[in-house]
C-alpha cells in the first residue's frame, strides 16, 4: 500500500505542478487536461473553452516520493478541507475492494469504483471524520 497526496486546485494546478517541480527538484510524468476525457463528464463538448485546460490529474514526482493535482470541476470552489486528498494505490482487487468499503462506512461515496483512464480501477470517498480518499488500483 502506498499514501500519497492529492491537491485540489481552482485552475492553478499546472502552475501549482511547475512551481512544485522547480521547489522539489521533481519531474513532471503526467498531465491530464479535462479536454482528454471523451465520453465523460469533462468532456470537451460539455466544457466552455476556458475549462478545457483544466488538469483532471497531474503528476509530479521528486525522489522517491509523488504528489499529485488536479483543478476543480468547474463551478466548483476547493476549500479547506477539500483542498487536500489522500491517493491510496494498491495492487489487490480484493484488498482496494475492502478499503473502499471500510473507508465508506458511515462516510459518503463520491465515485464508485470503476475503471479510470490512469487506473485500472478508482474510487473516490469522503470518510466519516470528512477526509477525502482516492482509492486505486496500480
């Protein structure tokens, strides 16, 4: 199991990743703009212009540790304490199957688990203390 975490953004998230990436000493791996979504809810037909640049997921790895961002869904505003997520990557179906479930209980489910476009599976939580949870599958 791996922890790693997450931060929200309100569209600065590519800056956000470069400044992290010069201050870290770090390489960005990955940037995923809304606008690559075909056939979902960021998709590029469903998004003003403006929103398209938007990151979905970004990357940035320095040493051996990794932080990833991302920019809120348009309309949406990060706050504290939506703001920061915690990525739990795991390799087991069964083990990410009983995680999520734990994590749920008493809790609110944002996204079921399901395939993503950087993950064979992922899901995403709010546990009972309002602690936001990526849980994955490597």
């Amino acid at each position: 199991m791996k922890l790693t975490p997450h931060f929200t953004f309100d569209g600065q998230s590519e800056e956000a990743l470069k400044f992290y990436s010069v201050a870290l000493n770090g390489e960005i791996i990955s940037l995923i703009r809304f606008s690559d979504m075909e056939n979902s809810c960021c998709s590029s037909e469903k998004l003003k212009p403006e929103d398209q640049k938007r990151i979905l997921n970004g990357c940035l790895q320095f040493g051996e540790n990794t932080i990833y961002c991302c920019d809120q869904m348009p309309g949406q505003t990060p706050t504290q304490g939506n703001n920061v997520m915690m990525d739990i990557t795991l390799l087991d179906k069964a083990e990410i199957q009983r995680v999520f479930e734990t994590l749920s209980e008493s809790g609110n489910v944002i996204m079921p688990l399901a395939p993503a476009a950087w993950t064979p599976l992922y899901g995403m939580v709010i546990d009972r203390y309002g602690i936001y949870w990526n849980i994955m599958q490597k």
